[in-house]
C-alpha cells in the first residue's frame, strides 16, 4: 500500500509552494489570537473530545437501565446519532470508515429506547446491516454485557468473570493490578454487575429481538486460535461450573470489596478515572444495590456523567472523558512558539502547576515506594496520572521558568518530583507505558473476556518519546542512564520502513513526530542512520499539496494507510518532525508550512476531517478537537522560527 501510495504522490511533479513571509506571519498570529481566545477564563481549555457512536448511545441506554428516561435530552441524543449514521445504514468507528456490529447494535437500541418507530428508513437500513453482518449475536464482549443487562441475551452467554478476581494476590497472573488503569476501573463494578446479574429497568420495555439471526445462548462467544486460546476456553467453562457453588459469604465479600475499590476512586464529580464506560458501570453497580438517588455517592457519580454530555444545540452528544490538561499544556507551548508573553499564559501555567498530583495511586503497587509527582489527562483524576500528560505539562512549565530567565524554587521543586516520577515509573524495556510500570502480561488479552484486546497497557514509542524529550529539556545528558536505555528502546522500535508506530495518536506520522522530536531533544544528530531513514519515510508520504494524511485503517493493515488527503494536526506533527530533524529548511517542510497557511479557516483555526487521536487500535478511536486548534499554530510558529534563526533544529520537547 505505501507502495502504491508513493507512487500515487510522485506521479505529478509537484509544484513549488509560493510562502510569503507576510502570509505566514499573519497566519500565526491569527491563530494565535484565536487559540487565546478559546482559553476559559479559570485558565485551561478544554475542547471537545468526539468519539464514535457508542458513548452517546450508551448514555440513552443508562437512563433506561435505570428507569428515568429523559424524553427531551433523549431526542437531541439521537438527532446525533441519526446524523452520523452511514449511507448503508450502519455506524462506523471513525466518520467514512467501514460499519461497525457493535456500533450499530447500540446505535440502533438507543434509537429504538427513545422512541424511534422501527419502520423509520433509518431503522429498517440498520436493522438490515446488522442481520447482513451476523446478527446481534456477534457483537463483541461489551456490547453483549449491555445486551445481558436488558435481558436480551442471557448472562450465562458471556463469559466467566467472577466477582473473586478482586481477591486475587498481586502475586496471581490474573490480578486487578496486572490489567491496565481503564480496564480495572471498568472491571470492578461490572463485576458487581455480574455477579448480581440484575435487568434494566426498561420502563418501555424495548427489545431488539429482531436483530438476531439465531439465539444467543447458542453461538460461541469465544473461537480459540492457539493451545493458549483452548486453554482459557476450557477455564472459562470451569468458573462457569463452579461459579454457582461458590459460598454466598465468599461472593458477598467480593462484591463488598469491588464496591470498596470503586467508591473509593470515585473522584467525585470528575468520575472514576474520569472515562464513561467506568462512571457508568459505577452508577449501574450502585443502582443495582439499592442505593437511593439521593446517596451522595451516587448522585456525584451521575453529575460526573452528565458533566460528559456536550450540548451543540439541536444536538447532543456524549464525550468519552474530558481533556483539560492536555490541552491546556499544548496550547501553552503553542503560544510560547508563537511569541506569546508569558503574562498571556500565566494564568494557564499556574493553573497546570496546582494539579500535580500528591496523592500515591494505583501505580504504586508496581513502584512501591515513589514519591507522586505526575498529573492526570482531566480536570482531577488523583489515582490515575499519565506520563503522557505529565512529560507535556512538566516541558511546559519547565519552558516558562526558562523563559522568565529566574530562578522558581518552588517550581523546580515541583518539576523536581516530575523527573522522580517519570524515572521511577520506567519500564524493563527501558520504555514507557501510560500510566503503569511493566503493565505487560500479553496473555492477559487471550482470555475470553478480552475480546477488544486492550486489557494492557504495555510500553510505546510516543510516550516513551514524550518523557525522553522531557528529560532531555531539563537538562539529562544522553549517558545518563535512563535516557540512555530510553533511546535504545525507541531506536530499537524503528519499523522496517523508517517510521515509528503510534500507540495514541494515528499513527505512524505522529510516532515520527514523537521520536523525532525525542531524539533531537536527547542530542541523536540529524545524520544518524535512524534519523535519515525517518525523514526518507516522511517525503515519500508526502502528498502532492505539501501536506500529510493517514487513515485509521493502517491499525488493521498494521502499515501506512494514506487518507487520500491532507489534515492540518498530521501536516503539523510531520513539519515538526521534519524541524526536528534538521529539515527546516527542505523543498518538504516548506510545501507542508505552505498547506497549513492555505488551508487556514476564516476564524483563524484549522479543521481536521478524521479522527486522529486513538483509544484502543482497531476498537476505539478520537477526534481531539483541541488538535486542530494548536497543532498548527505550534508546526508552524516552530518552523518559521528554526528558518529565521537558522538554528538546526528546536529547544523544546514537543
């Protein structure tokens, strides 16, 4: 496909971009007058953060599960849906992708809990996709738990997942620590869920009876491949046998400490770990054991929920969690390239600097012992920082205090414990992981359960990049340990073609944008064969307008899949590669420069067709509504500085 892609690219001789220097000035500072002007006026910015169908369909059929359907909320719920829906009648994962089973199964009983009548064209168009495609009976594991609670499956046709696990040692392979942040906090109060098997309350008693092709109850959820995949098979039938006879004191234990585990991570109206899929199994889980309305436990977990809910209007939609801190600190480095005064972004800075996170969480069972320091993607998540969110904060702060050209004791302090927390949370490999040191135990996303194969959260190249180019911008030199083991981790995880796989953002160009940027920041020369190889990859990629664009699609075909278009936050990450390479000034950057100033809007952002953010490869993908906001300001403010200055390459770790 790259192949025929480059050949596609190279076909027509491109024609020289004209970039007037005035152009591009004004460029910049229109985007930057806008960016500032998107700031909340408590200090961050939070954008939109869109995902696909099943969050907002979800949020329908939680209101029904517990009986308090909102007809008015409901309606503007489904204008959304009804909008997104494909021409074949199907919902895809990503708008223009292929249909989803899934997707469409929850998109469709959404619609129908709201009242649609199933003689709706739309309706009958996804009743037929869906029959076409298998059935509601091939939908995967989390659709079928939702399809269980409302009794339209039964729950002995999913697969075993007792309420005991919460008991299990960290020494047993299958622990509640030994799976990654999301999975745990969507786990434990499912596993309430299942264990009380309860059934929505469904006031209109709506079924999808009409979308199976056969009765569940005997279709196998679970196709083993391999001798591992027979073995998890046969355990799965074991707990179901056993599950029956285990002891009621025992079960009322579990349940007991799997409501302790939740409850004690609520996070109050910020949500458990801040993401739908927990909050909602929290809410369902409390429901289910009797807990008034009125509990305040309960109540501050559906304000969280509906704290998620993004109202355009006509339209509502639901967000998969919210994104403050990230996009606060991208957009503070956006401006400081682009010449903002640190008085413009004080207020941000200072607002970033009060959510590093004291408190020890969940990854001190695998880092006994490290002193906090990190900070977490939303608003307040205490248990659950990233390293992600906290190399991108820390570089920003970090670059203030460097600018400001005086010494912040209580600032360093600060970016102090930073550095402790990102060196201490290093993995084996001598990369790192989101949120989660050795997170990595590949047998774990066999099991039956794990059909979405996202149970982990092992080690990447863009957060590992993240957290060298940090540490690098604090002044590390290469030799020292950790960003020596660091390099050699991402040198080692090159693909064959030059370019860098991208576990959180699509894909390939951002995995280049990430190690480039690292690699720079760590002292790697721009003629090192690693280095060449990547910016080969990158001009071969290029499209025939100068700018840059892939398709979620290459997470399936596990290779570059172009978008047969360009889109400003990936022609942004590839100039930035490209600065970072020493390419500043190559016939390549220039001409992708050149497409983000054409293709600036009236309002002075930028608008990205595709989703380009990733949650889960192959399952789960994000449009960052904030990238197209700040990443184009950011390629392009770096770039006209490095070609001004005529410095080799940038200072800062993003």
């Amino acid at each position: 496909m790259l192949q025929d892609a480059a050949a596609k690219f190279e076909a027509v001789e491109p024609a020289k971009p004209v970039l007037r220097q005035d152009a591009l000035d004004q460029a910049i500072l229109r985007a930057r007058k806008a960016l500032l002007a998107k700031k909340d006026p408590g200090g961050w910015w939070c954008f939109e953060f869109e995902a696909d169908v099943t969050i907002p369909a979800e949020y329908i059929m939680l209101l029904h599960f517990l009986g308090k359907p909102e007809l008015e909320l409901e309606q503007r719920i489904c204008r959304y849906i009804r909008r997104i829906q494909g021409e074949d009648g199907s919902w895809p994962l990503y708008p223009d992708g292929e249909g989803n089973l899934s997707c469409t199964v929850k998109a469709y009983y959404a619609l129908k809990l709201a009242g649609a009548d199933v003689n709706d064209p739309a309706m009958a168009r996804a009743r037929a996709w869906i029959r076409a495609h298998g059935g509601a009976e091939r939908v995967n594991m989390f659709t079928r738990i939702a399809l269980a609670l409302f009794g339209q499956i039964p729950y002995g046709a999913l697969p075993a997942l007792p309420a005991e696990v919460i008991l299990l040692p960290l020494w047993f392979p299958f622990n509640m620590y030994n799976i990654a942040t999301w999975s745990r906090t969507v786990i434990a109060p499912l596993l309430i869920l299942l264990a009380k098997k309860p059934v929505a309350a469904n006031p209109y008693k709506i079924g999808v009876s009409e979308l199976f092709n056969q009765n569940p109850a005997d279709v196998a959820y679970f196709r083993p491949k391999n001798w591992l995949d027979r073995a998890f098979g046969w355990l799965d039938s074991a707990l179901h046998a056993i599950e029956p006879h285990i002891p009621a004191r025992l079960r009322q234990r579990s349940i007991d400490a799997a409501l302790a585990f939740t409850l004690e991570r609520l996070n109050g109206e910020d949500g458990l770990n801040g993401i739908f899929p927990a909050m909602a199994n929290a809410l369902m889980a409390m429901h289910t054991l009797g807990f008034p309305d009125d509990d305040p436990s309960k109540a501050v977990c559906r304000k969280s929920l509906d704290r998620l809910l993004h109202d355009r209007g006509e339209e509502v939609y639901c967000q998969p969690c919210l994104s403050p801190t990230w996009d606060t600190s991208i957009a503070v480095h956006a401006l400081l390239e682009a010449g903002a005064e640190l008085a413009e972004v004080k207020d941000a800075l200072d607002w970033l600097a009060t959510k590093q996170i004291d408190a020890p969480g969940d990854w001190r069972k695998r880092a006994p012992g490290l002193v906090s320091g990190g900070w977490a993607f939303q608003f307040n998540n205490p248990c659950y920082p990233d390293l992600d969110d906290t190399a991108m904060v820390a570089s920003a702060l970090d670059r203030a205090n460097k600018i400001a050209g005086a010494y912040d004791a209580a600032r360093d302090a600060d970016l102090r414990r930073a550095d402790a927390w990102i060196m201490g949370m290093q993995g084996s490999s001598g990369g790192f992981a989101a949120y989660d040191k050795d997170n990595n135990k590949e047998y774990l996303n066999r099991i039956p359960f794990a059909d979405h194969g996202a149970m982990l959260d092992p080690d990447c190249v863009d957060v590992s990049a993240r957290c060298l180019g940090y540490l690098a911008q604090r002044g590390y030199k290469s030799d020292h340990p950790a960003l020596a083991r660091t390099i050699a981790y991402i040198k080692k995880e090159q693909e064959p073609d030059g370019s860098w796989y991208g576990r959180w953002g699509v894909n390939y160009i951002y995995g280049v944008w990430s190690a480039l940027i690292a690699l720079n920041m760590a002292g790697v020369a721009p003629d090192e064969d690693c280095v060449r190889r990547a910016v080969r990859w990158l001009k071969q990629v290029q499209n025939q307008d100068g700018g840059f664009g892939e398709t979620t699609d290459d997470y399936i075909y596990h290779r570059y899949a172009p978008a047969g278009k360009s889109v400003p936050s990936q022609t942004a990450w590839a100039l930035m590669a490209l600065s970072a390479a020493g390419e500043a000034r190559s016939e390549s950057a220039r001409r992708a420069a050149a497409w983000l100033v054409d293709n600036q809007r009236e309002g002075g952002l930028w608008r990205d067709d595709i989703y380009t953010g990733t949650g889960f490869p192959r399952m789960f993908y994000l449009q960052y509504h904030g990238y197209q906001a700040y990443f184009p300001l950011l390629a392009l403010a770096r770039w006209r500085n490095l070609d001004v200055s005529g410095a080799p390459a940038p200072q800062f770790a993003i």
